[in-house]
C-alpha cells in the first residue's frame, strides 16, 4: 500500500518485495567493482554505514562532500546504473506523482547490526527539483523524518525489505536520519540492510 508521510514523501510499501534476487544481483555487479567502503566525513568520522555506488559517484574528505563521474584515482568512469534500478526509479517517481525520472547516481549504503546515519540534509546535488527514490533491502530500520531544522520533531517510520520511498517537494530537503539497526539476519540479504538510492546529482 501507499502511504503519504509528508508533502512529497511517499512510502510505497512492498513495492519491490517481489524482486530481491534481480536487485541484489544488480549490486553486487557494482560491489564486484566499487567495494564497499567506510568514508570519513569532513569532520574527520569513519562512518558506520558501508558505502558503493554507480553513475555518478560520491566522495567525501576534508573539503567536503561532492559528486564526480570519475574514480579520481584510476581516471575511469564509475560503472553505469543498472536497468533494473534505472527502471524502477522511473517507475516509482510516476506512481508517486513526478514527472519522468532519469537519475544519474545511485549510491548504495549497507548497514550491519549497529550502524546507523545520523540526522542530516542531502544537499550536495545540483538539482533539488528532482526527487529521490530509496530501495530498503534485507534487515528492518527505523528511519527518522525531521523538518527544514535539524532541532524540529522527527517522526519515525518503520522501513522493511522491499520498501520503496520517493522523496521530492517540498521533502526534497528535509533532515532524516536511519536508528541503529538491530541484530538479525535475512534469508536473503544475510545480516545487512541495504539501502539503495537514485538521485539526479550533476
Ligand atoms: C529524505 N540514506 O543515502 S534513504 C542517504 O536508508 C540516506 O540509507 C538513508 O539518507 C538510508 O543520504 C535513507 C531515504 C532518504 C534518502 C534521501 C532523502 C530520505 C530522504 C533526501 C531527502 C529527504
Ligand atoms: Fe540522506
């Protein structure tokens, strides 16, 4: 079912459940390529989420945060954005009431038992009138949905496999943040959350 949390923010429940095995496969594809990493933020923190991605990708240092086409070490292009993920970002962003959705990243985020993300704005992209579609994969979260002030009241909102989120409007901008994740394990994704998101970055 779907369900309007915000202006602009619609969680599309199930809506991949069905698909598992394709969308894992199409990550590992890019995780056989670009592996899993822990980046450190600009304020000098190994963060707890694991990172990989395709399209355009994402780095961060003590400059800050920003999105290339290029792995700055080898010259090369990351590698593309499976069809499969190109599809369903399309797909999602029309049900949920979006023009024509044409990312050009997807950054893939995997949680162990633990790791979590802090309350924080996504805002390195160059287009904020584009949505974001989110992928939840394997182990359960508890996602955190705030206001345009990091200190407004967040609501929490329970995101499990096959969960679908478009993010766009007036949302686009919002604070949010994932809990700790809890100790389990998924038949299928083992004892990991996988969070996959499309964005139309550069
Ligand atoms: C709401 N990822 O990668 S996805 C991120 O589950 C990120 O890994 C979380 O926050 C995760 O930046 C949450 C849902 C999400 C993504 C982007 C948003 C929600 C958003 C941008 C604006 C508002
Ligand atoms: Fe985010």
């Amino acid at each position: 079912w779907r369900e309007q949390i915000a202006p602009g923010a619609v969680v599309m429940h199930g809506f991949v459940r069905d698909h598992g095995p394709e969308l894992l496969a199409a990550v590992n594809g890019v995780i056989a390529q670009v592996p899993w990493r822990h980046m450190t933020t600009p304020g000098g923190h190994v963060m707890s989420v694991a990172m990989s991605w395709c399209g355009n990708g994402w780095s961060s240092d003590s400059r800050g945060y920003r999105y290339s086409e290029r792995d700055s070490r080898s010259g090369k292009r990351w590698p593309p954005i499976p069809a499969i993920l190109m599809a369903l970002a399309d797909e999602a962003a029309q049900q949920a009431g979006f023009a024509p959705f044409v990312p050009d990243s997807c950054l893939m985020n995997r949680y162990d038992p633990g790791s979590k993300l802090s309350l924080h704005q996504d805002k390195d992209e160059h287009d904020f009138g584009s949505p974001i579609v989110s992928v939840s994969l394997g182990l359960p979260a508890v996602f955190q949905f705030g206001g345009m002030q990091r200190s407004d009241r967040t609501q929490r909102i329970p995101l499990a496999h096959g969960d679908v989120v478009v993010w766009g409007g007036p949302s686009r901008l919002c604070f949010h943040g994932i809990m700790p994740i809890k100790e389990g394990y998924h038949s299928l994704v083992g004892p990991h959350r996988i969070n996959i998101t499309l964005r139309k970055a550069l």
